[in-house]
C-alpha cells in the first residue's frame, strides 16, 4: 500500500534524524575533551574527559570509554568523585547530627548523594521570654496570652523538657516621643 510506504519512510527518517543527532551530541563531548591542554583542564572539562599521560598521542584528554582511554591503561588520570565519612556516631543526646565530619569531592559535571541524620534533643535548653505592652489599648491581647499560655506551655513540652518562661511588661510613658504632642492624646489615653 501506498500510504503504509509513505509512513514507513516518515519514520525512517525521524529514526535517522534522532541518531544523527545523537552522533553529533556525542561528537560535541568528545571534542569538549580534546580541547584540553592539561591535567587539570581535562578534568575540569567534563566528567567523561581522563588524562592519558603516555607520551605518543595524538590527544592526552579523551572521552571515557573509547579506544583511546582503553589504550592508555594505567597512565589515565581519570578522577572521579566521592564522599567519605570518618566519625560516624550513632545519634544520642550528645551525637545530634551523624556523620560529625565528611570529606566530599565532587567532579565538574558530576553529583555525589549521601545522608545526614539529625536528631532533636529533648534535653536542649529552650528560653522563652514574652514582653507585653501592658497599654490600655493592647488590653483585649494581654487577655489572649492570658488564655494562650497553657497551650504555649504545651508546645514547649513537645520542642524539650529543659524549658523555661518568663514574661515581661512595660507602659510607654505619656511622654513625647512616646505618644504624640497632642493635649488630646495625653490626657486621654486610648
């Protein structure tokens, strides 16, 4: 059938589009690699690219994986990432983050994952200090933190058990810069 043929081409040559594509991508990396004039470059160039140090080559930073870094053998200075953890405590009251201490070195183009735990003490020493402004005009607040306290007692309970709480007050005096210079405004307090 005619039809079935003209898709069959279609599709041939959407294949043949995404592989050429893909070729050239591939091409492009290389050459990422080859540009390269030392060591350092080459490593820093991509995390495909090594360093064949033997002395007889037509490029010393090639792409990973191709015959040229299989011919170079050991002489590749192909480094890679990592991450390595000394002091790993398991979590206590002392020990509130695991690992203490991590050496990662990461590649350029390249990621490196590991965890962390963290822990809570409930031991930790949590102040908490309320200052209210004990104004006539903030009285309807100072009647909600008188009925909020037991809920934020509860809170703290749940953050630590080594908690305390003060409160505070204070009046502004009727005084200027306090209040403003208005006869009104002193006499009268809102």
């Amino acid at each position: 059938d005619l039809k079935d043929l003209e898709m069959d081409k279609k599709r041939l040559t959407v294949i043949c589009t995404v592989i050429l594509f893909a070729r050239a991508v591939l091409l492009v990396k290389g050459l990422n690699c080859t540009i390269a004039q030392s060591c350092s470059e080459c490593v820093q160039s991509g995390v495909d690219c090594i360093w064949c140090s033997l002395p007889n080559v037509t490029f010393h930073c090639v792409q990973r994986n191709t015959a040229e870094a299989r011919s170079c053998g050991m002489n590749a200075e192909d480094r890679v990432s990592n991450f390595r953890s000394d002091e790993k405590k398991p979590l206590s009251n002392k020990t509130l983050i695991s690992p203490q201490s991590a050496y990662v070195q990461v590649r350029v183009g390249d990621s490196v994952s590991f965890n962390v735990s963290v822990m809570t003490s409930r031991t930790y020493p949590v102040d908490f200090y309320i200052l209210m402004d004990m104004s006539s005009s903030l009285r309807d607040d100072v009647e909600t933190l008188k009925n909020t306290t037991h809920k934020i007692v509860a809170t703290l309970l749940n953050i630590s058990r080594n908690y305390a709480v003060g409160f505070g007050s204070f009046v502004d005096k009727p005084v200027p810069p306090f209040v403003p210079n208005i006869p009104y405004s002193t006499s009268t307090p809102k």
